[in-house]
C-alpha cells in the first residue's frame, strides 16, 4: 500500500466516522475510496466494514446516556441486528455483489421517505400522535420491527451503505421523533449488525490488514468527534440534514448504477 493511498484512506475513515455518528452514510465516503486506491470490491466491503465498526462502537458508547428504550424493545432488535448481519454477510462472500448493489438506491429512498414523512405514516396507520414512552409500544408492534429489523441487518451485513437512514425510517414509523434518542438507537443497532459481518468477514480472511489497520484510526477518531458534535447540534437542522444526505445519496446511486 502505498504511503498516499494510506493518508487518503485514513482522511476518508474519519469522515465516515463522523457522518456516521451523526446522520448515517460514512460507507459512500470509505468505500468507493477504497475502490479507487485499486482494492477488488468484495473484499473493500468486507474491510470498510471491519474498519468502520469500532467508530460505531465508540459513538454507541458515547450516546449510551441517550439510549432510552424498554429491554422487551431493545433484546428482540438487537437479536434480529446479529442474525440479520450474519446472514447478510455470508451471502456477500457466496453471491456476486453487483446483484444487491442495484437495490441499494431503493432501499435508500425508502428509508429517507420514511423517516421524512413518518408524522404522516402514522396518521395513516390511525396513530395520530407521537410515542413519548417506547414501553407503550405493543408485542405486535415490536414484532414487526424486528422482523423488519431482520431484513435491514441482512442488508447491513451484505453492503450496509445508508443503514443508518432504514433504521431511522423504522424508528419514525414506531412514533419515535427525538432525533437524539433515534440516533442512539439507530447507532446501538447499527453496531450490533454489523459486529456479526465483522466476525464473518475476519473469519474467512476477506479483510485487507494494511488498508484497515489505517481506517481504523480514521474511523475511531471521527466516530467519537461526530457523537460529540451531534449531541450539540440543533435537533430540528439535524433532521433537514438526514433527509437531505439521504436524498442526495439516493441520487447519486440511482444516476451511477451502482
């Protein structure tokens, strides 16, 4: 690996870092970066995936104080996270990546108008207010999201671009509208996903050292400096800026192709 291409990915980790702890979308920075530095695709998913987790880790830890979710929510999301992530990554390493990559665009749109137009959804649905108190969610409710849970990790585990913005789709449709507290949410899921590609992905020597070893310092460093700068951040901008990136990615993988 060459010395530019090392200071280039590590520059490009931190950023991903940093989107990822504060809206989502690090992979769209990391990833095709690590594409361009002459890495083959499948093994710089599985390296962007390693290398990113533990900045995911880090901005888990610091959100834990705004982690405010009943066990009977949080054991069955985070059951389906692990499974879902395990699953997707095996079917990396077995399936040709292009396949999936055509969906990611969709799956990205969904998420974005799903979050953005979550008030509405659940006026639709005849729940006409937000749930302040997530232990007032029912077995049904919480069954369905971690079925749909199991399909986000499984896409998470696969590619796993944008999960951030599903997650927080799904978190909209329950009721949730703190964008703090879906943050933390959406971070501790995210993380548990992808610690399950992560296992995989070690396990069956896809992962790249050199090039991880440098992300890894990028991702950690701007993992913990977005945490910080999203809990400061005006919630309300914070929300535009979502829904903004979301559609902007959305875009941009619909007009590539890729």
């Amino acid at each position: 690996m060459h010395f530019a291409h090392a200071i280039l990915l590590f520059f490009a980790a931190a950023i991903a870092g940093t989107l990822n702890a504060v809206a989502g979308g690090g992979s769209f920075v990391s990833f095709p970066v690590l594409l361009f530095t002459g890495v083959p695709a499948v093994e710089a998913n599985a390296t962007n995936t390693v290398a990113l987790w533990p900045g995911l880790a880090a901005s888990t830890f610091v959100y834990l104080k705004r982690l405010d979710a009943p066990l009977r929510l949080l054991i069955p999301l985070l059951v389906t996270s692990l499974a879902g992530g395990w699953a997707g990554a095996v079917l990396l390493l077995r399936t040709p990546q292009h396949t999936f990559l055509h969906l990611v665009p969709w799956l990205l749109l969904s998420g974005t108008l799903l979050f953005a137009l979550g008030n509405q959804i659940r006026a639709l649905a005849g729940r006409t207010s937000v749930v302040e108190d997530l232990r007032q969610l029912s077995w049904q409710a919480i069954l369905v999201s971690s079925v749909l849970e199991l399909l986000l990790a499984v896409y998470g585990g696969y590619f796993g671009a944008g999960i951030g913005f599903v997650i927080l789709g799904m978190l909209a449709a329950l009721g949730m509208r703190d964008v703090l507290a879906m943050g933390a949410i959406r971070t501790l899921l995210a993380a548990a996903c992808n610690v399950a590609a992560v296992v995989t992905f070690i396990w069956a020597g896809a992962v790249l050292w050199p090039q991880c070893l440098v992300m890894l310092g990028g991702a950690l460093t701007g993992g913990w400096f977005g945490a910080q700068l999203a809990q400061t951040a005006d919630p309300k901008k914070m929300r535009y800026a979502v829904i903004g990136i979301g559609l902007g990615m959305s875009a941009y993988f619909f007009i590539t192709g890729r």
